[in-house]
C-alpha cells in the first residue's frame, strides 16, 4: 500500500484520505438468447441495479464495493445482463467517526462508479449491443434515504 501523504508524515493526527487501489472484483456477462437477439428489433427494457458494501481491511483501511447489474429485457425473453462488482480500496485515518461513515458512503463510491460505468459499457458493446452510458448516480441521496430508513426502523422498534 502506498505512503500516507506527506502532511500526516509531519503530524501524525492529521486527517489522512488517499485511493490506494481501484479494482475489478467480479465481471459477469450473460448473453442467453444469442444469436437470435441480434435479429429482435424492439427497443429492450433496462434495468440497473445498485448493491455497495462497505468493509474495514484493517487498521485505517476500508474497501468499498459497488455491484452494478444491468439487464436489457424483450418481453419476457433476456437480451442481456451484465454484472460488474467494482471496488476500491482507501486509507482513511484521524477522521472524526461522524465523517468516516459519509467518507465511505458517499464519497468513496462517487470515486468508484466512473471505473464500473467504463466496465459496463465496454461488456455491452463488446457483446455487439450498443453501449450502454449509465447515468451519474447521487449516492448522497441513497445514503440520506439509508439514515432515514434506518432511523424509522429504529422509532419503530422502539414502540
């Protein structure tokens, strides 16, 4: 892994942030109706799915992973689906533990998603499809609306 930044080599209780690794974790491509796909005309169904799972490696270094699945539909018949499980790994240390959660949430993935954007679009053409460009996605809603959930669930539980 690489070196803090210098700053936290002058004082060692500076907040420290740095990408130590963006990697593939997992890539699965499914074509099941092919060759006579490529002979439907219709304008396919999409759907994009979002998983993010965050885990602490060790001290100071968390992995963030983002599963993006993308299913192309005619009916009832699948065109194609694509899974790609995107991840990154980053030193976080000398974070108040209120910021280490939205570091992790939000920002981390917000860093990742571009790589997984790249991935899937180049299975799809690389299928024969047209690319595919997802959208750029607001992962500070989705973490809002998980501290809301959360919360409700809470309240909930307590009465």
């Amino acid at each position: 892994m690489s070196d803090a930044p210098a700053q936290a080599a002058q004082d060692p209780n500076a907040p420290v942030f740095s990408i130590e690794k963006i990697y593939l974790k997992d890539l699965s491509v499914e074509n099941p109706n092919a060759p006579q796909s490529y002979l439907w005309r219709e304008a396919p169904t999409v759907e994009i799915g979002l998983d993010q799972e965050v885990t602490s490696i060790e001290d100071g270094f968390h992995n963030v992973n983002l599963k993006l699945t993308v299913t192309a539909t005619i009916a009832d018949k699948t065109m194609f689906l694509v899974e790609a499980a995107m991840s990154g790994i980053f030193q976080i240390r000398n974070v108040p533990a209120q910021e280490l959660q939205p570091l992790l949430g939000v920002h981390c993935p917000n860093i990742i998603f571009p790589y997984g954007r790249e991935v899937i679009s180049d299975a799809v053409s690389r299928m024969g499809y047209p690319a595919i460009y997802l959208q750029p996605i607001n992962f500070e809603a989705i973490y809002q609306a998980r501290i809301q959930a959360q919360l409700e669930q809470a309240a909930a539980t307590k009465q």
